[in-house]
C-alpha cells in the first residue's frame, strides 16, 4: 500500500522535500514509517518523542494503523520567534 508522508519545519530540511510517497506492507502502522525514515536518516530518531504525527488531519500515535492512501504528517517542535510575533 501507498502512504503519503509530509514533512515539517526541520523534518523538511532533513529529508529536502516537502512530501513524498512510501510503500508500506498491508497491516502497517505509524511506527513502520518512522522505521523505513530512520534508515533514511537515523537522526531523524532524536525527533520522535517530541514530534506530532497525523494521518489524514488526526493526530496520531505510533500504533496508529495505516490504509492505503493516508497522509501522513510529521509536525516536530518549533522553536524561534518572539511571543509578539504570534
């Protein structure tokens, strides 16, 4: 099955794209992504217990079950900016 992942602020840095589509086996889960990214980019694992995930617009978990066709989103965290510039 096919899964579209997006990629945020420094996940888009990291990967240098904004969004592209992965493979996944039947049956996968969120965790299965993140894996097959982290063979990619092993740092990206630095990232995972502080980055929001989303499939189709809800946030997600790492069990989160996938079908084909999902988005899925990588938020990490932002940093930077002033409280006045919201």
């Amino acid at each position: 099955m096919k899964v579209t992942v997006r990629y945020f602020a420094v996940c888009r840095q990291m990967f240098n794209r904004d969004e592209e589509d992965i493979e996944l086996p039947e049956g996968a889960i969120l965790q299965d992504v993140l894996d097959q990214l982290k063979e990619e980019k092993p740092e990206i694992s630095e990232l995972f217990e502080t980055m929001q995930m989303s499939v189709n617009w809800q946030y997600a978990d790492h069990e989160t079950k996938l079908s084909n066709n999902d988005e899925v989103a990588l938020i990490p965290p932002v940093t930077g900016g002033s409280p006045t510039s919201c």
